[in-house]
C-alpha cells in the first residue's frame, strides 16, 4: 500500500482499525469480481485501489454499537 494514501484515507476514517478492516472487506469484494468505483492512470494494487475509494467518497462505512452479546 502507498504511505500517501494511507495517510489520506487515516483523514476520513481516522481509527486504524476500522480502516484496516473497511479496505480487507472491499479488497475481498474486488478479488469477487466487484469493479473498482475510480479511474487510475497507473496500475494500483486492489489495497490502494480501496484506499482511493475511501479518499474519494465512494465508501462508506457505519460502526455498530458496539454492544457484544452474551
């Protein structure tokens, strides 16, 4: 993954882990065969092409309660 998008998308999901887990889970969409929702001049890697959908507003995400059932 590429260190500036990175610190790009950490400014739009600033928790580390959520970020982790939101770019795992649309890298796993892409590997299934979902097309990438930008344009890139160069060839990316499907972690950055994730990463450049959070940047450019094409993902979103939404955290639950956080409540853990027993």
């Amino acid at each position: 993954m590429k260190d500036e998008l990175i610190k790009a998308a950490r400014k739009i999901v600033s928790d580390p882990y959520v970020l982790v887990n939101v770019v795992s889970r649309r890298v796993k969409q892409l590997r299934q065969g979902s097309k990438p929702m930008v344009e890139s001049l160069e060839k990316l890697a499907l972690e950055d092409v994730a990463l450049r959908e959070i940047i450019e507003g094409k993902i979103s995400y939404e955290l639950s309660s956080g409540k853990v059932p027993y």
